[in-house]
C-alpha cells in the first residue's frame, strides 16, 4: 500500500471525527490533484474504511478498517527495530515462505525486523512442517531476524516469542495465558497461539531466522475448526467478543524486541527464567511422544539449550530435544 494513501488517511486522522477536511485542502497539503484524492478516498473505502463525504464540508473518517494494515499496527507501535518495516497481504500461503523467497531473492536489502502479516494463510505451516490452519480473524506473520548466535542457541529465540505472546495477551485481555514446551500458548487446557522459528545457517552461526507467529485471535473454532475444538480456542471465543488485533500485535511485537534485544546482548538466562515462570508444562506429569518412543513422567526443567528434562516413571532423566509433550495433570 502506497505511502501517499496513508498519507490521506493521516490528515483524516488528525482532524478527528468531528471535523471535515474539505477537498480542497487534502489537494494542497497531498500535493495532489482533487481527483486523485477522490479515487485515493475510494481505495480506503475498499479497504474498510468509512469516510464520510461532503460537497459542502468535504470528508470525515468514521470508522476504521479491522485490517492489520501496517498503518493500523504503527499507530500503537513502539519498537525501535521489530516492525519499522512491516508488509501486508490479504491471502498468502505463507508469511514464512514469502520470507524465506524475499531473503532468497533480496536477503542483503532486508531490514533486520521485517515483518510480514496475513490476514489468511492458505498453506500455513507449524512445527515439524503440520499444517497450520490459518482462517481470517486471527494474526499470521513473520518476522526476519539476523542475529549474530550460534544455531545450537535458536531455542532462546523461539522462547522469546512464546513468552512475549502469552504477556501481551495477559496484558491486554487478563487471560492466563501459558507457555507450553516448546512453542506453544495455552488459555487453560486449549491452545490459543503458537510460534515456529526456521533457519538459515552458515558455518555454525544463524545467518538469519524467520520467527512465524500465529494467534488464533477473531475466530469460532466450532465453525473454522470443528474437530479441534476440545484442544484449541480463540481470545474471541474466550473473551464473548471479538478483540482489535492491532493494538494485540503492537503489543506482541514491542514485548519480542525487549527480549530479542536482551538475547542480543547475552542475557538469555534473564529470558529462560521468564518463560519457566509462564510455563504449564514443567513440574507437571506429561506424556512425550518423539520419533522413537513416547513416556510418561514429570516434567523438571528446560537446559540451556530449550531441551525438556523429564524424568521418566521408574526411570532415569530424559532430555527431549524435540517432540510432542501433553500435560496430564
């Protein structure tokens, strides 16, 4: 979307709800011809917008669009890095593997932060490549990363993102919003959001990594995932109402900066602390299921490196690096 449609849309802004700005005006100060503000106040219209028109008057902004339009987001944003640079599409197949072609095709001209947000994923994947069902109502995105850390310390990043997840939504709504091992988010017993990390490595070091993020935000599950609806939920089915996602992923993104910039600069251990204090997983008995085997037993702790230690029913300590964990009490 171009700058100068949100430019139009800014003078709207600034002049309220109660205030016409004549046709006249949003000429001069856009530096552009009536008729172009006539059909750059249609485009906004299409996107959502209710602008109210007046040959006498001129026009008022009534009401805003419910797309995460960049424009939206950046009203609430205060990050300095994560989303300066952010990028919408109404359908994709993949925020994730539009990221992965952008850094194919132009890795060396993307700012570190880029964000990319859908308002419907056709072809969403989730960890271990499961298909990610991605309706529209909730929030997909992804968000490009270079850190300068090695690959065996990727986990720190993924934990960032769960726990920035599960705060905002504490934050904004109240919900006692969990993490579940490895990169899950949980409202009681069902899923609400969920985080994937990929990456590009050279030489042992993260060359740069794509942080997908999925929040299952304005959706009935009944409707949109019928078969899923003992294990997943939506903060509008938990709330009775559906929420402003803008505001939700301004927030999102502001809480992953702050934890981003503290891995960067070497204070993970500060990031592992907060994730086990969200966590639903540990010191509870869970169910693991890897691709070798599958055991009960109870939950202790994570390593540094994001590995679940479970002790095992009349066993040793296990340490899972990758699976499946269901809490069973």
């Amino acid at each position: 979307m171009s700058s100068p449609i949100f430019d139009l849309l800014r003078l709207l802004d600034e002049a309220g709800i109660d205030t016409p700005v004549s046709l006249a005006a949003l000429s001069e100060k856009l530096g552009v011809s009536r008729t172009t503000v006539w059909k750059q106040v249609n485009i906004l219209r299409e996107l959502g917008y209710v602008i109210d028109a007046s040959p006498k008057t001129g026009y008022i902004l009534r009401k805003r669009t419910r797309l995460l339009l960049p424009y939206e987001v950046r009203r609430y944003l205060t990050t300095k890095v994560v989303g300066q640079e952010m990028h919408h599409f109404s359908e994709v197949p993949s925020t994730n593997a539009l990221a992965r072609q952008m850094m194919h095709e132009v890795g060396c001209e993307v700012r570190p932060g880029t964000v990319l947000v859908a308002e419907e994923q056709t072809g969403g994947s989730g960890r271990l490549n499961r298909a990610w069902l991605s309706p529209e109502g909730g929030i997909w995105a992804t968000i490009v990363l270079m850190p300068k850390v090695s690959a065996d310390d990727s986990f720190i990043i993924m934990a960032a993102a769960s726990t920035s997840l599960a705060k905002a939504v504490r934050k904004e709504y109240g919900l006692s919003a969990l993490v579940n091992w490895p990169n899950d988010v949980f409202i009681a017993d069902k899923k609400v959001a969920g985080t994937t990390l990929e990456l590009s490595v050279d030489g042992g070091m993260i060359r740069y990594c794509l942080a997908g993020i999925g929040i299952d935000a304005n959706l009935s599950v009944q409707k949109a995932m019928p078969n899923l609806g003992n294990i997943v939920t939506s903060l509008s089915d938990e709330l009775g109402y559906e929420i402003d996602r803008a505001p939700l992923f301004a927030v999102f993104l502001k809480e992953f900066e702050r934890r981003y910039q503290m891995i960067l600069k070497g204070e993970t251990e500060a990031v592992l602390r907060e994730w086990r204090s969200l966590s639903r997983t540990l010191h509870r008995r869970v169910r693991v299921r890897t691709v070798h085997e599958g055991f009960d037993g109870e939950a202790m702790d994570i390593d540094e490196t994001g590995a679940l230690l479970v002790h095992r029913d009349g066993g040793d300590v296990e340490r899972v690096i990758a699976g499946d964990c269901i809490v069973l009490e």
